[in-house]
C-alpha cells in the first residue's frame, strides 16, 4: 500500500469480519498524496520516512486482523496531508512542520483548502470508524478498539529503548493487563505511555472510545522490527496471542460500555 493510489478513491480501506467484535485502527498506514498536491512540495524519499506515515504499521495491522480475524479501517493518505489522529482543532491537524523539516505544500493553507482536506480526508475516514462501531453495538456487541503504530528508534538524537508500548488513557481494562503480559514474557522492552501519551484530545481513540466508554488501546511499534513483512508477521503473531490472552481473561469487564473519564485537558 504505502503510496499507492486507492483503487477505490476512498480515503480508506477496510476489513470486515461480521462475527467479529475487534476493530483495528491504522491511522497512518500510508503516504499517498495525490498528484494534484505535487508531494506537498516534498521528495519522494522523504515521504517513505516516517514524516509521512507509520512505518510498518499497514503490514502489521494487516497481519494482525488475519490471526485475530478482526474487523480493521486504514487511513490511505498521508497524515502530512490532515493528520487523522489529530482532533479537529489541534493546531498540529496540518503541520506546517514536521521532523525538522518545512511542508511547502502546507505553509500557505487558508480555510477553504483546510475545510476540503477536513472534507475529503477527514471526515470519511472518521465517518466510517463511527459506522463500524455501531453495527458492531447493534449486532449486541461491545467492540474493543485497538489502535496500531510505529515510532522511530531515534528522536532528535536520542535513542528510544523501548521496542513495543501500550498507550492508554484511564480506561486500564485492556492496557494494564495487556502491559503486564508483556512485562512479564520479558521478550522486548515495554513502554506504558512512551514514547507519546495516551491521552490527547479529539484524537482517534479519545473521538470513538474514551468518551463513549468503550475498550481500547494504543499499540506503538518501533519501525525497526516491522520494516518487512517476515519482521512484520512475527510481531503480529506474538502481539495477536497476547491481545487475544487479554479478551479472553477480561471478558467479563471489557463487554461492557463504561465510561472512565479522561486526563486530556
């Protein structure tokens, strides 16, 4: 997928499982930006770093829906375009810049550009997690939200040592079990809220799971160790065990609607 154009000229592709109840969020799979925004003035090797999307992210979302046999949504467009996992009035939602580097195609953005990103990027993709969801609950079913990522090993010169983090809000039913089974398998160093919080306003999982009160979490994968598909399907298959692990132990607690509240401001 990568920078590839949507064979459908959605901004976002999807995987449906019926009997499933397991969505799959990968807000920054792909780079593609279409040919009418020249690259947003950028090179094409920049747009395969990280700047633009979540290394490794699609595959291993990919894989992971497969072995779960879970429902799962795509971004397939660049977040330098809108950032989907940006709520709508965060002033990053268009980075002007990023990763040390100026978004020609982004400096001199006025409203009518922001509203149409806003509209055909955006929205549909935001559109689609909401529809998702509610046939899920309509079918008497609570779904439970994971939301997929990379991160760099390094950030502004400094090495980040963990390999795989679990992001989380208050919302503990599925991090604080899922943190504590991979703690304690002591295969790769785990991070709880590192290296971004897990917790920031009007992004995607606060939007469609914290303030509806529904389970969830984030998972943040260091791109190193999904930057190919046989990397990215040993992780899916270790991943996809120990979230599995995690719903079967809870299942009690996290078939519910509950709200927790949240520590964003």
């Amino acid at each position: 997928m990568i920078n590839e154009k949507p064979p459908n000229s959605l901004p976002y592709q999807t995987i449906h499982r019926p009997k499933s109840n397991i969505i799959l969020l990968c807000d920054h799979s792909s780079s593609y930006i279409p040919i009418k925004y020249s690259n947003l003035g950028l090179s094409e090797s920049l747009l395969n770093k990280h700047i633009a999307y979540d290394i490794g992210a699609y595959g291993l979302t990919h894989s992971m829906a497969s072995l779960l046999g879970a429902n799962a949504i795509f971004s397939y467009f660049s977040r330098l375009l809108i950032d989907p996992n940006r709520g709508i009035d965060d002033p990053t939602l268009i980075m002007k810049f990023a990763d040390q580097h100026i978004i020609p195609g982004n400096r001199s953005i006025d409203k009518s550009e922001f509203n149409k990103r806003k509209r055909n990027f955006y929205v549909p993709y935001h559109n689609q997690i909401e529809i998702m969801i509610n046939t899920i609950i309509q079918r008497g079913f609570v779904p439970v939200i994971i939301s997929m990522h990379s991160f760099t090993r390094i950030f502004r010169n400094n090495i980040r040592p963990w390999e795989v983090s679990i992001l989380w809000d208050k919302d503990n039913r599925v991090s604080e079990p899922l943190i504590n089974l991979l703690e304690n398998d002591n295969k790769y160093k785990i991070g709880d809220n590192e290296p971004y919080i897990g917790y920031l306003r009007g992004d995607t999982l606060n939007k469609h799971a914290t303030t509806q009160g529904i389970p969830h979490a984030l998972i943040e994968v260091r791109n190193d160790l999904i930057n190919n598909h046989k990397k990215q399907k040993q992780i899916a298959l270790y991943l996809s065990e120990k979230l599995q692990k995690v719903l079967d132990i809870n299942r009690s607690e996290i078939n519910k609607i509950k709200k927790f509240g949240t520590k964003s401001i």
